[in-house]
C-alpha cells in the first residue's frame, strides 16, 4: 500500500464534529489525471500514484493504513436560508499531510459515497462536475487565487443518475483546511458552546496561530478570516470570477476558493452577470460577491459571540467592530488590483473615478472583461496599442473618451512604458477558462472518453499570464451562437 504519511489532528477532536467510515469501493477505477506538481508538493512520489494502486485508492478501493476516514458535520445558509444539518454527503476527509513546505493540508475524496449526510443522495460524483472543478482550482492556481487543489480524478466504472446515466468520477482534493462558516454554524445552532470553542481553538492553531499571543485569541480569529474573505473576493472579481454558491457552507475560514459547481468566467463586463441555473435571483451575481462574503462573515461572528465576551450586547459590539474591518479591507484590495491592472504603480485621489468610468464603458459597449484589460498593456506602451482595445468596445470613441484621460495619468506615473507593460501583463490573464471551451472539453471527456480537449485547456489555463503562439482560440471570446448562459451543479 502507497504510504500516504497522513498526521490527522481534526479527528482527534470529539465525535460529534464527523462521522468515521469508509469509502465505499466502486467497479472499475481508472486513473484520468494525476496532478503531479500537487503530489510532490504532499512529499509524494507521482510515479507510485500513476498505476492501479493509485487509482485504487483515489476512488476509495483502497485505504491507506494511515488515513482516518470521516465525513465532516457542518450546517449553512443555502440561498440565505438556513440549514441545520448539511455535512460531508459525497465527500471523505482521508487525512491530513504536512507536505514539503510545512504545510498541513487536507486530502479529501469528493464523491465516494454515501455518508449518514447525504439526505437521501448517492454519494457520488459525475465525471463533468469533476473535471470541472480540477480545470477551474487548478486555473485559479495558476492565477495565484487562494484555492483547494486537485490532486487526482479517478473514473469508477459505474453510471450516476442525474437527469440521464452519467459516467461516475471520484476527485481528490487537497485544501489547507475543510472548515467552513458553515461548521461554526453547525454547533452553534445546537448551542453546543464547548464544541464552538473547541473549533476555534483548532482553527486558531491551524489558520490563525498568531492569535494565540492576543489578548482576544477569539476576536483576533474572527478578524483574519474577515480579512482573508475580503482578499479572496477582491480577488475574483479582478480575473471575473464568479463563483456561484456563495453559501456559508462553501465559505472556507482558511481563505481559499472551495467547492467548484456552478461557477464561470465573465465573458462580455457585466456587473449583473449570473450563470448558475439555481441561481433565480441572481443573489451570488458578480457584483453581490462582495456584499455575499460579508454576509458570510458575519454568519461567522454570530456564532462566535459566546466566545467574544461574556454579555451579549458587548460580543456584538466586539463583532460589529472587526465586521466594520471588511468594506475597507476589501476596498483597498480591489481597487489596488485595478490600478495594478491599468498600469497604475502610484496612488492618486481620481483613480477610483477613472477605473469606475472604464467598467462603465465597458459594460455599455459590451467589452471583453479579459481581452480589454490584457490589451491595455500594449496600448500603455504607446498608441499604436490602441487599435485592439478599440475593437473591443460597440463604439470604438468609448473607449478613446477615457483613454485620454488614463494617458493623462500614466504620464505622472514613474518607469519605462516596456516595464509597465511586462507588469500589466503579469496581472492580467491572456487566457481565462471560457466557458463555451470548458463545456466543449467536459463535453468531449463524457461523451466520447476523449479527454485530449481537458489536458489542452489545462495546459493553457495553468500558465495563464504567458502569451504563446497557436492558442488564439483560448483567448477569444465566444460566438453568439456558443455563448454558455447557463451552468449546473454537480450534485
């Protein structure tokens, strides 16, 4: 058996924060992908996962002597209601591993069965929802976005019902914890308080360990994963990501992206932009994502405040203060990234005003997110970049309107034009996962077993700031008539 070197702490915290049992083995495993880089980041050797026994054991088959397999208990306001009992339904923490760096990390089967959380579902994972999710973490790496990684995806020689027979697929996923908003929520919902303090204490020593030295271990907690959303959510929104399901369940305390179901890229700038097909509401919509994350958060401080002071009124007074941390945290995160991505090195008073009227126009004429922003950089060196960043926009004067004001600003940035050029490009993707090619990958791997579209895009979009030659039609936006409007969950 492949020796894992698993050293599992979140087990050893009481029963009633999982519920230990085992995969539940599937037909015929079939290695798809192994995410080498990943592996030796874990300390272990690509070589010994790439046969059967790997495989084996990424589909649950086979459990390695140190794993301690368990199903994770959260709750979680889904859609902002609240469900009391959610938890690991398709999913087991094998272990933790303290990989090359120092780091702990979880390792995590994604569809290996039913577990007591499964409220009736199978357990089980779809192969598009899979490769789904290890395209888009490991695009979001490249991307340098906190985020879970995909360490393998297995085929399990079985059929999942959706909709229609759909060719069965386990992920394993790697995150720096799967603690989530929604775990707190759990507890605190069943006013078990020693369970919230003992997750605290647990998340302190894994995410938070500075915050042992405060005088408010418990405050300091809150105030970095307050901090951590912030930066998250700034984040996407400057490669226009779009997550999907903003739900506490799928707020991680560590600060990285999780759970990849119905999330995509913006295409065309639009604030209002939904794709989720649950998403009637447009509740998570691009421009929500912020005011989501805070919601979350204070989800978080709501559970938290029997440990923030002894009174209410004072908990929540602690709550408010740190909770009022996140507007300019995220603020100064987003706004940072923008001028970074229009050239900007320098702070001035009219930046805001000058991006905001850029986003303005772009969404009026119907702009490329992606392609305006990475053809800035040429335009930056001089006029002659224009022409590109002009066909982007319905009325190419839009854009020739602000560009004379942002030449304006540039002039009273210091450097070289080449070296502003070579750091706009080092924020600004070339490549993005587009949805109309992911669908056209997944589409290819599910129906045909073709998975040559998968490991091309996957190639593309984990260096997604290099240029190269022969990849135009991963950077060009769709077709009206290959436009995704919708995407689906994978449960």
């Amino acid at each position: 058996m492949i020796a894992f070197g698993f050293d599992n702490t979140y087990t050893r915290l009481p029963d009633r924060f999982y519920a230990r049992l085992a995969p539940t083995p599937v037909a015929n495993p079939a290695l798809v992908r192994l995410n080498a880089p990943v592996a030796r980041m874990l300390g272990l050797d690509p070589d010994a996962l790439t046969g059967p026994e790997g495989a084996a054991v990424f589909a649950g088959n086979a459990v390695p002597a140190d794993a301690d397999p368990a199903a994770l208990a959260y709750a979680g306001h889904q859609f902002g209601y609240f469900s009391p009992q959610l938890g690991d339904g398709r999913a087991l923490l094998l272990g933790e591993i303290v990989g090359r760096d120092g780091v702990r990390r979880d390792v995590q089967l994604k569809g290996s069965g039913p577990t007591p959380f499964s409220r009736n579902g199978d357990g089980r994972a779809a192969l598009g929802p899979v490769l789904r999710e290890y395209l888009i973490s490991e695009a979001m790496a490249g991307f340098g976005i906190p985020t879970t990684r995909s360490l393998a995806a297995v085929t399990t020689g079985e059929p999942v019902y959706r909709e229609t027979a759909l060719p069965g697929a386990v992920l394993t996923r790697v995150a720096a914890s799967h603690i989530r908003v929604g775990t707190f929520q759990y507890f605190a919902a069943r006013q078990d308080i020693e369970a919230v303090r003992l997750l605290a204490d647990y998340t302190i020593g894994r995410h938070d360990p500075e915050a042992k030295g405060t005088a408010d271990p418990y405050r300091a907690m809150l105030a970095g994963v307050v901090a951590r959303q912030a930066d998250l959510v700034a984040q996407w929104l400057l490669v226009g990501f779009i997550h999907g399901v903003m739900n506490t369940d799928n707020a991680a305390v560590s600060g990285e992206t999780i759970d990849y179901g119905p999330c995509a890229f913006m295409d065309a700038y639009d604030p209002g932009t939904v794709f989720s097909s649950i998403d009637e509401l447009g509740r998570y919509a691009y421009a929500n994502q912020p005011g989501i994350a805070h919601w979350n958060v204070t989800r978080l401080a709501e559970a938290l405040l029997p440990l923030l002071a002894p009174e209410t009124d004072a908990a929540v007074e602690i709550a408010k203060e740190v909770l009022a941390g996140f507007g300019p945290r995220f603020e100064a995160a987003y706004l940072g990234g923008l001028r970074r991505k229009i050239g900007l090195a320098t702070s001035e008073d009219g930046d805001g005003a000058l991006i905001k009227d850029l986003l303005s126009r772009m969404k009026d004429n119907a702009a490329d997110f992606t392609l305006t922003f990475r053809r800035l950089a040429a335009a930056a060196s001089g006029p002659e970049g224009d022409a590109a960043v002009r066909s982007e926009f319905t009325d190419p004067a839009a854009y020739d309107g602000w560009a004379s004001a942002w030449r304006s600003r540039l002039a009273r940035e210091p450097g070289a034009p080449a070296a502003r050029r070579a750091a706009m490009e080092a924020v600004n993707p070339a490549y993005i996962p587009r949805n109309h090619v992911v669908e056209e990958a997944l589409q290819a791997a599910v129906s045909r077993q073709d998975y040559g579209p998968f490991e091309a895009m996957l190639a593309v979009v984990v260096r997604p700031f290099e240029e190269r030659p022969g990849l135009e039609r991963y950077a060009t936006p769709p077709l009206p008539d290959q436009r995704v409007l919708q995407t689906f969950c994978g449960t």
